[in-house]
C-alpha cells in the first residue's frame, strides 16, 4: 500500500475525539452509505487521471504528498470543521494555529513576531505587500525577474508599481541591477526571493542587507518554496547559506508548509518581524468577536473563514517531526538537496557530453535544470521535449521550463541591465524537483530511465 499506508490512524482518533462528546444525546446521520461508496468509486476512478505525484518516480514540478500523520489529522479536525477565523468557530485549532506558526518563525530566529497562516503563498505574499504599500504608499515594489509571477499581479491589485530587477545567469537577482533601480529614490520594498520557484535558486540576502543600510527600504522575504532549508545551512554552498543566515534581518518572510513542510495544499504563511503592522488589520466583525477577550486570528489576517484543519495537520506533523535543525525533517531536507547533487554530478558527468546544467554553482537547493546540448536552440528545446515524453513513457515524470538561452553561453558576459524579459531568446530545458526525501534512495532507478529515454531520442549510451 503506497496511497494510504495506515488507514487506522484516523479511526482510532475519530474514536477518541468522539468520546469526548459523549454526554451530547445522539443523533444519526441521514446520509446513505451505498450511495456514497457509489459515488467515491467514481471519485477514486477520475482520480486516477492524475500524475502518481506521491511516487519517488514523480519528480517533475513542486509535488510533495501530505505526511501521513498531517493527512490523518486533517481528516480528524474536518470530523468538527473549525473556522481559523475567530475563537468562536476555532477555539482549539486557533491555539494549535499559534503553536505551529510559532514553530515555523523559531526557524528563522524569531520569538517576537506577528504571523499566521494563510490558504496560500499567493495569500500571504499579498499580506506581505499590503502592510508594505500601508507603510510606504506610492512607493515601488522591486524583485528579480525570476521571483514568483505573483508579485507583480498582487502589486497591480495594491495599485502599487512594480519593476523587474535582472537575473544573472544562476537566476539570482543581480546587486548591480538592484542598485541602478535603488539610486531613483523611490524604492519601498525590496521582494527577495530565497528558493525560486524555477530554479530554486537564493538571491544574495546578505548582500540586499548591506544595500538597506545605505538606502533604506523594506525588505520582503518570499520563502514560500525554500524557507525549510534555513534548517540545513551545512547542506548549501556558501553564497546561499549566507543567505538563509541573514533571513532573520527581514521585515517580512513567506513560507509554504504545503510546498516542503509536507502539508496539504491550503497551508501557506506569513511573519512580520514587527508585531506592530498588526494596527493595520483593525477592523470590527459584528458578529464574531463574542467569546473571547483573547485576540482573534481574524483580527490579524486578510482572509476571513481559513481552514482551521490546515492548523491541526500543520501542528500534527510538527509534534511528529520538529522543525530542528539535525531532526528527521531537516534529514528529509538534506536527502533531497543530496538527491539534486547527485543528478547534477551525473548530467555533468556525461561521457557523450549531451547535457549542460547551469553555470557551476547551481543546483541551490533540490531542483535541477539542464539544457540538452545541440547545434540550434530550436533544436535544444526540441529534444528537451522528447526527452521529456520518452521519461514519462517510462514513469519517470520530469518537467520543462524556460530559460533564456544566453544563460548557457559563458562567452556572453552578463548584463544586468539586459533583462530576460526584453525579447531576450528563450530555450526549453528539462527541470527535476528532487524534494521528497525518497529521491535520493531513488536516484539510480530515475537515472535508469532518464538515460534510457535519452538514447531513445538521441541515440548513444545508455550512461
Ligand atoms: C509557490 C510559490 C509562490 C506561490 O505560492 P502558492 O502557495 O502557490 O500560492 C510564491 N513564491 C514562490 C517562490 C513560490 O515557489
């Protein structure tokens, strides 16, 4: 059993919970079980037209299953459904809310701090540049141009302008770049992006910090893919261990629990290094502030009703797994990052010489991106795609992204001010998100099938 190793976890627990109500007279449930087994049988079979993504197999785009035990804990909490929202609708969940974010922001050093969950990075990146435009109104919002697609949406809707900063071949954002746009005086927040979606790749923190002493302006730390890996600074190459060191100096940070905290999808976060921005949340719900004096989750966040099970699974897998450096969940992060070394030794390694990874340096974290070598770009991004179907035909599911071609051309010195963005030629190259900890223990099996779906298409070695 692969999809649902222990399926009397929740039983047990529902049991348990269940007692705890026991003095209430009962009553049944009208729903009718034949039906329902009816209709899940349908549920499972349209299921199945998905990618197995909980398959160590699976390592194309940012898919990491639930944890069991978050799974299990989910499913319990949806037995009551509770409402993040207020205390009236959460009373419980609201508090293993306050201990879980208190958790994650202990990854980052922080003990005095404003946070909570959100349902997205999307959601809580919009938090982040809402209380930026509150303290700066009318100034811009500045981040590379492989930080997530979202920032520039989210500035349009906080009618806050937004620009585009160079990335240098690696994907992280260029100093020099950064300081022409810094020098026009008009800069509120700097959006820093540490793992990019893409590449993974870790803008220079530190670097960025320094350029704050000297200009001043906020910075905003978008970790919604990478933020875990502050866990395993050891693990990282200098530049991007820098910068995870420096994570604490941020005014805000974004991180995903349903990216790498193996969360289901709806658990975002968002913490505010000064608990203070809370004033601009205030607002008067007339009908939900009743059975508490203490504060209300809602009284600090956008979003009203949140999924107070998100909360509890995020809490489950914490107690299970603590987010420690040298724990099992920072374990389960160095395997990926090993993972993602290894694939990239082996691309290096051909001995046909077919592949060309990023400039050294890269891999950052856990995702690995190569060009496949040939006379054209066209016929680059051609075979990049062939590859990719001959893998899938072999279970192996990779993915594909763009990048400008020029990356992979050393003799073209980099030009901060020539912006991928500007027409710049773009080719398709083979991506692999390496992040579940089963990767690694995988890694000659998804080598097997990448080199056989490589001799297929280009014909040569099997390695
Ligand atoms: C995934 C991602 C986001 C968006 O988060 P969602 O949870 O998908 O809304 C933002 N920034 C980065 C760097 C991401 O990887």
């Amino acid at each position: 059993m692969t999809l649902d190793p222990f399926p009397n976890l929740l039983s047990r627990a529902a049991g348990e919970l269940e007692k705890q109500f026991s003095d209430l007279p009962a009553f049944e449930s009208k729903a009718d079980p034949a039906a329902m087994e009816r209709v899940l049988e349908d549920v499972a079979r349209r299921m199945g037209d998905n990618f197995p993504f909980f398959h160590p197999l699976y390592a194309g785009q940012m898919l990491k299953p639930p944890h069991p035990v978050a799974r299990a804990a989910y499913a319990l909490a949806m037995t009551i459904n509770p409402n993040n929202h207020a205390r009236d609708g959460g009373r419980a969940s609201s508090e293993l809310e306050i201990e879980a974010v208190q958790g994650i922001a202990g990854i980052f050093g922080w003990t005095e701090f404003l946070g909570h969950l959100t349902s997205s990075g999307t959601m809580a990146n919009l938090e982040s540049l809402w209380v930026a435009g509150q303290l700066a109104p009318g100034k811009r919002i500045v981040g590379s141009e492989q930080a997530h697609y979202t920032h520039q949406r989210i500035s349009a809707v906080l009618k806050l302008e937004y620009a585009s900063i160079a990335a240098d071949h690696r994907g992280r954002m260029s100093l020099d770049a950064l300081e022409v746009e810094l020098r026009k005086g008009d800069v509120g927040t700097v959006v820093v992006t540490l793992g990019s979606t893409a590449l993974g790749a870790v803008d220079p923190l530190d670097g960025i910090l320094a350029l704050r002493k000297r200009y001043g302006f906020r910075v905003h730390v978008d970790a919604a893919y990478g933020g875990y890996f502050r866990l395993i600074p050891e693990n990282l190459d200098k530049p991007a261990q820098r910068a995870f060191e420096a994570i604490s100096q941020a005014d805000s940070i974004v991180i995903d629990p349903h990216k790498h905290g193996l969360q289901p999808y709806g658990c975002g976060c968002v913490l505010f290094h000064d608990p203070s921005v809370g004033r601009f949340y205030k607002h008067d719900s007339p009908y939900t502030y009743f059975t508490s004096k203490q504060l209300h989750l809602g009284e600090i966040s956008l979003e009203c009703s949140r999924a107070g099970a998100s909360a509890v699974a995020l809490w489950a897998t914490q107690q299970l797994l603590p987010l420690v450096p040298g724990g099992e969940f920072a374990r389960g992060l160095a395997r990926s990052r090993a993972a993602a070394l290894e694939l990239d030794r082996r691309l290096r390694q051909d001995k046909a010489g077919r592949f060309q990874p990023l400039p050294a340096g890269a891999p950052e974290l856990d995702i690995v991106v190569w060009k496949v070598n040939a006379e054209t770009t066209e016929r680059a991004s051609d075979l990049a795609q062939q590859i990719f179907s001959a893998c899938a035909a072999r279970d192996l599911h990779l993915a594909l992204v763009q990048l400008p071609s020029a990356w992979f051309e050393p003799a073209i010195k980099f030009e901060p001010q020539g912006s991928a963005a500007n027409g710049a030629r773009l080719v398709t190259c083979l991506r692999s998100v390496l992040m579940k900890p089963e990767h690694e223990a995988w890694l000659d099996r998804i080598w097997e099938r990448l080199a056989e779906g490589c001799a297929e298409v280009m014909g040569g070695n099997r390695s």
